[in-house]
C-alpha cells in the first residue's frame, strides 16, 4: 500500500497502512474465533465481496487520514510521546474499529482476522501506556499479500474515489 501524503501523521499512518495491506492477502494463525482482541468486534465472516472490501477499507483509511490531519493540524500539541499517544489515540482505535467491521471475502477472512487482532493490539498499546512502539512492531509478523490478490484488489482500488482521496493502494 503507498500513502503519498506528507505531514506528522504519515509515519502512524504507514504503520497502520502497512498492517491493512495485509488485508489483502491469503494465510494467517490461529483464529480461535472470538472478537480478536478488539473489544467486543467479532471476527468476519468471510461473507464480503471484493468490491464492498476495497470500498470498506479505501473508506476507513481515508476516514483515518482526515482524522489525522485534524489532529496534526497544530504540531506544537504534539510535543512528547504522551502528547502524540492522547492525539492519535482516537484516530487510530476507530480506525482499527472500521477495518474490523470490513467483511472480507472467504478466501482473505483469517488473515483479515490477524490483521483486525494486530490493529486491535497497537491501539490498545497506544491508548493505555502511550506505547508508540507497538506501531513499529505492527506489520513484523505479517507475511506479505500474493501478488495476484494484490492485482485483483487493486483493480477495483483504481476505480474508487475513497481509494483515489486516501491515496490507497494495493501496490
């Protein structure tokens, strides 16, 4: 995924960005079937089509980004890691919310799961100790998405204006 904007917020945002790339692809670990750490979101069905699943996550990452530019809009608020923990805190948990709610199709329902516990975890880590490390860890255990899901998910990204906006790309 390639986030062309510039400003404080991209290097949050390219952790986050990297995790939801994953999204893309197919394999995984273990789903034990529950909410995935996420707060009372249960894990996906695997019942979403490819078109609704770009269109749900090209929306949550623009969502992400207007969020973030609003929060970065005044730097000198964000002068420690507690500062940028409290500021980007909300942003990132309802956009690890959104990416939860997003209904892959069956064959990327595990690893979508995988993903949604790892957004799940970092923003947990943020919130409650200001754990900006957690963001650099996110995407480490995430194998990359094939190829060719990566085409097919792309087509459909070039002709969504939410994907276009956000600068979101399989790629």
């Amino acid at each position: 995924m390639k986030l062309r904007k510039i400003g404080v917020w991209a290097v949050l945002g390219a952790f986050a960005l990297t995790a939801a790339i994953g999204l893309a692809a197919c394999g995984g670990g273990d789903d034990d079937g529950g909410d995935g750490g996420g707060g009372g979101i249960a894990s996906s069905g695997g019942t979403g089509s490819d078109e609704k699943y770009v269109a749900d996550l090209c929306k949550a990452t623009l969502d992400f980004s207007k969020a973030m530019d609003k929060v970065t809009a005044d730097p000198s608020k964000l002068n420690n890691a507690s500062d940028i923990s409290k500021a980007f805190s909300a942003p990132f948990e309802d956009y690890a919310k959104a990416v939860a709610k997003a209904k892959p199709p069956k064959d990327l329902k595990e690893y979508h799961d995988n993903v949604v516990k790892a957004l799940n975890d970092a923003s947990k880590a943020i919130k409650g100790g200001g754990n900006l490390d957690a963001l650099g860890a996110l995407g480490d255990d995430l194998p990359d998405p094939p190829q060719a899901t990566q085409d097919r998910l792309q087509k459909i990204a070039d002709k969504n204006k939410d994907c276009a906006d956000a600068d979101f790309s399989f790629d």
